[in-house]
C-alpha cells in the first residue's frame, strides 16, 4: 500500500519542476540499504515533497561480511566489490519499484562508505553509480562527496542542506545512526558537524555475542557504567572531525577490547558516552529543541540517558521519518544536482565554497 507524505517549503523556480527520485543511503551501522522514493513539484515558487513508498533491505551476512573486510581488499578485488555491490543495489531497485508498481525518473544513491580521508582529499563510497544504471536503466546520481574534498572540504555532512530546507520546523536535527551527528540553522547560517560514536560501538558490542544490536537498549539497561572506562572515551577528541569507521578502529575500538568489563557494562558505558556528548553539545549551542532520527531514536535506554543529562525538548517522528529521513535528503540532493542548484554548504564542510556535488550516469535514453 503507498504512503504518501507531503511537506511544503519555499524554494526558486526549478528547471525540472516536477520529478520522481529515489533515494539510497547505506549507513556505517550496516544495517542494511534504506530506499526512499520522493516525488518533488514545484509550482509558484514553492516545492512539495511527496514520500511515496521506502523500505529497508536487510543485509545477510554475506554482504556484512564483504562490507566490513572491504578495508583489507587489493585494488582489484576492491573494484570487483564496487561492481559487485552496484549490481546488488540494482536489483534491489528493479525489485522495489516493481513491487509497489512504480518508476523513478533518478535514483540518487549515497553508497557504503568505505575510506573516509578528507585530510587526503577523497571519501570514496563503494556502490558502482555507473552500474545501477546500465542494469536499471534509470540514470543515476552518485560520488556526492568528491567535489567537496576536492575543495578542501571534509566531503561531510551533506545532510544539513535537507535539514534546512525540508525540516525547518525543528530548532535541531540529530541523527544517531553509527555516528551521531547534527544540524541547526541559527541567523541564516547553517551548521552541522558529527559528535561522537554511538551505534557503531554499540552494533561492535552486540556483534561480538552473536547480536545484531541491543534491543531497546535491554542489555545496556542492565549493565553498570564503568566512570574509568568513560573518562578515557570522553577524553578522545572528536572536536572538528568527521569521524568514520577508521576514527572508530584506530580510537575508540581498543579501549573496548582492551577492557574486562563485562559486554552489559560495556554497552552501559558506551551509551553514557554517546548520551553525554549528544547532551553536551545540545547545550552549547543553546538548542532547546531537537528532532531525533535514526536507529538510535529507537534505543530507549540511550534516549533517557540524554533525557537525564539535557533538559530541552526531544521530538522524536514517525517511524518513516525515523528511519528514512537520510534517505529521503539523498534524494533531495539529487533534486538539487539535477537542476544544478547548490547541494553542499561549505558552511558545514569548511570547503572554499558551496558546490554542486554528484556524478550523473545516465539511464535509457530516446
């Protein structure tokens, strides 16, 4: 059955007024690929947003397994990945947009991130744009993030652009995912940044007793918060950065392992961490409202933990938003390239200027 779900809010004259895009975000808590079909209109200078179908592929375990050994693979057997996961991200296009009898006129595809190093100049996102294409036959946007560090920008966050523009109704956006991150616009400037790690350790933690993840934070919930171990996490410096999977293995990951604390307290520990930096920086920056996505929002125990130590307002949506709202801004920045309208802020990217970012394959043509 199609839900339909529609926001308005202001924007110049497009050139494609009206367009269906599909939206592909892959997170760094590898739960699987969340899709998110939008249809954007614009008319008297306004643009409404229709989300039409989205759902969530799970990943097996082999495609787990191939995500996470990525980081040891030749080149070659890289680039066989890169084709590899393209061709698994078609398929599970063809097979979505055929079971809700629908049709895309862009796919606008995220990928897996897999090396994130601005410092070098290159975030590199594995997913093959230029075969989601042939094998759709849908032209594709993908490779967001390369202009961005090719203008000395972090290549992160493009999400606050779709923030500002489609959730202007919230004073903040927090995403925790398997990193937590925010955004905010205050006097016209818009600001986002990545806080800490949060279902990364979390997912690590579960993983390593045969668990996908701690339902509703019960494990957690259970365990005691080791004040040795939390003083060392809360004295990692995350100020400035973006972090990614390799801020995780080289920083944070060894004191877990190093650790004999038991996998509950473990998890304990690790969610007051993430709720005290989520918190922290709630109240920094004088935010007395916050709208909460991702897997996260989901997490009871890790929510009433930064209830404890945060007095504002926490809004947390629908189950759709919740869980697709990265997705739903992929397309939105599809929009954005394929009417060549500025998609990344250098103001959240520290780049020498806003860009248009993303590579367009393209599908069938007459």
């Amino acid at each position: 059955m199609t839900t339909i779900m529609t926001f308005l809010f202001n924007f110049n004259l497009m050139q494609h007024k009206s367009l269906k895009i599909l939206g592909l975000m892959s997170g760094t808590s590898m739960d699987g690929l969340d899709l998110a079909l939008c249809e954007f209109n614009s008319e008297n200078g306004k643009i409404s947003f229709d989300l039409i179908c989205f759902k969530t592929i799970e990943y097996e375990t082999v495609w787990k397994e191939r995500l996470q050994n990525v980081f040891e693979a030749t080149a070659e057997q890289y680039f066989k990945l890169h084709s590899l996961y393209g061709e698994f991200i078609a398929e599970s296009v063809s097979g979505f947009l055929r079971v809700n009898n629908q049709s895309a006129d862009y796919i606008a595809s995220h990928g897996h991130t897999v090396f994130h190093r601005p410092e070098s100049g290159f975030s590199t996102q594995i997913g093959c744009g230029a075969t989601i294409a042939a094998k759709t036959g849908i032209s594709t946007i993908c490779d967001f993030r390369s202009l961005d560090t090719s203008l000395k920008g972090q290549g992160a966050p493009l999400v606050p652009i779709g923030d500002r523009d489609l959730f202007h109704q919230y004073q903040s956006c927090l995403n925790i995912g398997g990193i937590a991150n925010i955004s905010f616009t205050k006097e016209k400037k818009t600001s986002a940044f990545d806080i800490c790690i949060a279902n990364m350790a979390l997912n690590y933690l579960t993983e390593t007793i045969g668990k996908a993840f701690d339902d509703n934070g019960k494990m957690a919930s259970n365990g005691t918060i080791d004040e040795t171990l939390l003083k060392v996490l809360l004295h990692l410096n995350t100020h400035n950065q973006s972090i990614g999977r390799e801020w995780f293995e080289g920083n944070f990951m060894p004191h877990l392992n190093k650790s004999e604390l038991s996998i509950e307290d473990k998890l304990a520990t690790s969610a007051e961490y993430t709720a005290i930096k989520i918190s922290s920086c709630l109240k920094e920056n004088d935010l007395n409202s916050v709208l909460v996505t991702g897997g996260g929002a989901y997490n009871t125990h890790l929510v009433n933990r930064i209830k404890l130590h945060y007095n504002g307002k926490i809004e947390i949506p629908n189950d759709e938003i919740i869980q697709f709202k990265e997705a739903i801004i992929f397309a939105y920045l599809g929009y954005l390239r394929v009417n060549e309208e500025t998609n990344t802020l250098s103001s959240v990217t520290n780049a020498n200027r806003d860009s248009v970012g993303g590579c367009v394959y393209l599908g069938k043509t007459n």
